[in-house]
C-alpha cells in the first residue's frame, strides 16, 4: 500500500492500478468508477462504447476528461499478465513507479484526479466528469462519443505531463499497415536467435526527437549487413503498440557459421550502433542463443527475406519536419511500430503524425504506401485523427494562467504537443468549448520506464481545485 497525500487522489489511483485496464479491456474500470458514483450518489451515463458520463449538477460550466486505458508494455523477461495481474506499484527517491511495466499513470491519475473532485466537497460548484475508452488504440472512445455527453463550455483534459506546462493544441494522426506476402523453403545450417535489447523506447508523439533508436530499424540494418555469411530468415518480430517507440526486436536465421564465428560477427557489427547511440540508448544490448528446436518450418526464401528486409530499412522512421513557427515542435513524423508474422505475410504498423492534415496525408499516401506497394505490399490506412488547432486567445486559457501565477509567482510554459489528444476529436464534435490539457509530472509513458513524480501529484491537485473554484465562483 502507498501513504500518500492528497490521500484521496492515491487512494483511487491505487485501486485504479489493480484493475487491469488495456486498451479495449476497459469494463473492471467502468465498473469501479460506477461504483464510486454510486456511493457519492452521483447521476450517471454510458454510451454504447462504454465512455462514462458523471455529473454533479444540472448546469456544469467546467467537464474534467480522462482515459480510462493505458498502454501495456513490460520487458520481455519480466512475468506478468496484464490481464489479470495488478501494477505493481513501488515508491523511489520521490516517484511512484512500476516493477517491470507500464505504470498506466497515463492517464490513471487524470482519472483518480477527477474521481477526488466529483465526490469530495471542494466549493468547487457543479462539474462533469467525462472518463473515456480506448483513447491509446486510436482515441476510439472520443471518435465515438455522442456530443451531447459535453455539457460544459470549458473542457480540462487531464491527459498532459508536464506540470507547469499547459496544452491548447497537439497533432493529428492515422496508421498504416502493410502486408508483405512472404514465401518459405528448406532449411540448411544451424538456427540463430538475435535479440536486441534494453532500448528506451517511449511515446511515439511526445519522444519522437530524443533521437532514440527504433529497434525494428536496427534489427533490418544488422541482418542487412551480414550479406557475406547470407544467413535465411526464419523469424522476425518487434514492437507491439503503434503509439511506442519499439524497445526490443528478435529474429531466427539459419546460416552455415559455427556459434562463436558468428557471435564474434554480429559483435563487431552491433558495435556501430553502441556507438551512434552512445548517449540516448545506454542500455541497448546484443544477445545471441543457439536454437535447438524448429519454431517454424523451413525458411524464407532468398527473394522474400531480402524484400521483408530492404523494406524496413526503407520505410521513413522519426521526425519528418518541424513546425516552422513553433521551432521546438515536431511537426511531421511517423513511427515503425511492430513488424509480426501472420498467415504468410509479414505484417508491418507505422503510425505517423501531423499537425498539418496535408502532410500527413503526403505522408502516409505519397510516401509510405508508394513504398510498400513498390515492393509488393497491400496497404491499408485507417482514418486519420484530426489535429486540435491551438487558441492562444481563449478565455480558459487565460484564467488558467491567472492562477497558476498567483499561486507559484510564476508563469507556466504553453505549448503544442506532437502528440494525439482527445480534444481534437472533441473539439470537432463540439463548437464553441475552450479545452486545455493539464496534468502533473509524468516521464517515459508507454514504457516500462514510466513514473510519476509525487510532489507534482500534491502541486496539481492544489492547483486544480483553485482553478475549478475560480472558474465557477
């Protein structure tokens, strides 16, 4: 159990932390946030994809908005199912953290936050809560939200990471799978496993330009490079969620090499990416295992390997462009995101991102599918989130500031983040509503890295009801 202040807000994030809660998998979270409204006998609604409407008044001005979901990750080595075991959580030097997963603080604290204020006695007048589905597959829940679950003019989304650091706008976005038919034959020589391990990783919006390595990107560029040994793929796979940077890529060959020759090999050609990647991947690491038991028959033949292969290493990964006006923000990127095998053909995600609809379409339409279907592939797009277009004049915006100063003599930073928000979505839905994105300090979401600082957690929740007491007093 943790001991923390506000009592009440850790109370609901660690109870929140014991339901498992993936993407799409979100009824044991409904269930809890049903059952704490029932007990503050607070009105209640769920739509029909299972977002949750909480209201404490007749006329709320203020809607609070959070995600119920999180993004599943942990380390490969590490035991736990994430659908049914609990975050084990652990507190350390000031942050709350995870054993060996995703902390799901993104966004589990927005949830918890908002949870506290509706059922506490705040003086902070009548409010909405809005708690949404599937937000990290494709803010599934948002596209899908009736507008009349809005009621307020004035829409906080509890979704943000920086405390201090206030979001009136983010990107759009959409993926794009690729399906790459691949063929097999026999066999010859002695199976390998390569893993390549202990990358950063991290969200693909907001750490797109750490300049962090995509292991899927490695993995195509270390095979590519052993063309004289001319090992045959067996197995490829790496990454997982579109919406992370991938941390680990595996493959099986087979080539005629003994063990120590082609360990001493792969050794000296890994050793280029421990140097490129010297500062921002401290941890990448090379294994290689002798496999002693067929996991698929026969290999790829040479056409299909080189084809899977050659394009990995060609489809556009990172940043694209940054904003000409915003020269800090990313404006453009995309992310490989997972390669698997599936039925015969190797299955790529790319996801990319844009706050100009434009390019992101030029992207996706004119780059990454000309490329994929010029080496065979059936490309599919699915239909792109749109960017939520930032208003630096707003009245919330405005106030929020006002308030933030008084009580730090300080002034916040405003931004545009690379990242999805639901407010884009909703904004669409909706006219005339100020949104702002605010939350406490959280670092390395979708990784198994992610924490959450404590003393943020305690400064946010002062904040946010001094803010909801000024906007509805």
């Amino acid at each position: 159990m943790i001991n923390l202040e506000p009592e009440e807000v850790w109370h609901h994030f660690q109870k929140i932390s014991e339901i498992p809660r993936c993407s799409g998998s979100e009824e044991g979270v409904k269930d809890y946030i049903l059952e704490v409204a029932e007990q503050a006998e607070l009105e209640s609604r769920v739509d029909g994809v299972g977002n949750v409407l909480l209201e404490s008044g007749d006329s709320p001005d203020v809607v609070l908005q959070a995600h119920m979901d999180m993004v599943c990750e942990k380390n490969s080595e590490v035991d736990h199912d994430f659908g049914k075991d609990p975050i084990r959580l652990k507190e350390e030097n000031g942050w709350i953290t995870a054993e060996g997963t995703t902390l799901g603080a993104d966004n589990g604290i927005g949830v918890a936050l908002a949870l506290a204020v509706i059922t506490g006695d705040y003086g902070v007048g009548s409010l909405d809560c809005l708690f949404t589905v599937d937000e990290e597959r494709g803010l599934n829940g948002a596209s899908n939200l009736d507008p009349d679950y809005i009621r307020g003019n004035r829409l906080i989304n509890l979704d943000s990471e920086e405390f201090g650091v206030f979001t009136i706008g983010c990107a759009g976005g959409g993926k794009t799978t690729l399906d790459l038919p691949v063929n097999r034959g026999n066999c010859s020589g002695n199976r390998f496993k390569i893993s390549i391990q202990g990358l950063v990783g991290g969200h693909s919006g907001a750490d797109i330009d750490k300049g962090r390595a995509n292991a899927i990107k490695l993995m195509a560029r270390l095979i590519k490079s052993l063309e004289g040994i001319s090992p045959e793929l067996v197995e490829i796979d790496g990454g997982d969620k579109h919406n992370a940077i991938p941390r680990e890529a595996f493959a099986v060959v087979s080539a005629d090499i003994d063990f120590p020759d082609f360990e001493k090999t792969l050794a000296e050609k890994f050793s280029v990416f421990k140097e490129e990647f010297e500062k921002t991947e401290p941890g990448l690491n090379l294994k290689l295992e002798k496999v002693t038991e067929k996991t698929r028959d026969g290999c790829f033949d040479e056409e299909s390997s080189a084809n899977l292969i050659d394009l990995i290493s060609a489809l556009p990964n990172g940043v694209m462009a940054y904003d000409a006006e915003l020269e800090s923000t990313v404006e453009t990127s995309t992310n490989l995101a997972s390669v698997k095998l599936e039925d015969g053909v190797a299955r790529i995600l790319m996801s990319s991102r844009s706050s100009r609809e434009s390019k992101l379409e030029n992207l996706r339409r004119n780059r990454i599918e000309v490329i994929g279907k010029r080496f065979g592939c059936r490309v599919e797009h699915n239909e792109a989130y749109p960017a939520w277009q930032p208003d630096w004049e707003s009245d919330l915006l405005g106030k929020t500031k006002e308030v933030f100063e008084d009580l730090y003599d300080r002034s916040p930073r405003v931004k545009v983040v690379h990242g999805g928000l639901e407010t884009g979505i909703i904004g669409e839905k909706t006219e005339g509503v100020e949104m702002i994105a605010i939350g406490p300090d959280i670092e390395s979401p979708h990784s198994p890295e992610e924490r959450m600082n404590i003393e943020s957690v305690g400064e946010f929740w002062s904040f946010l009801l001094a803010l909801l007491r000024e906007l509805n007093g």
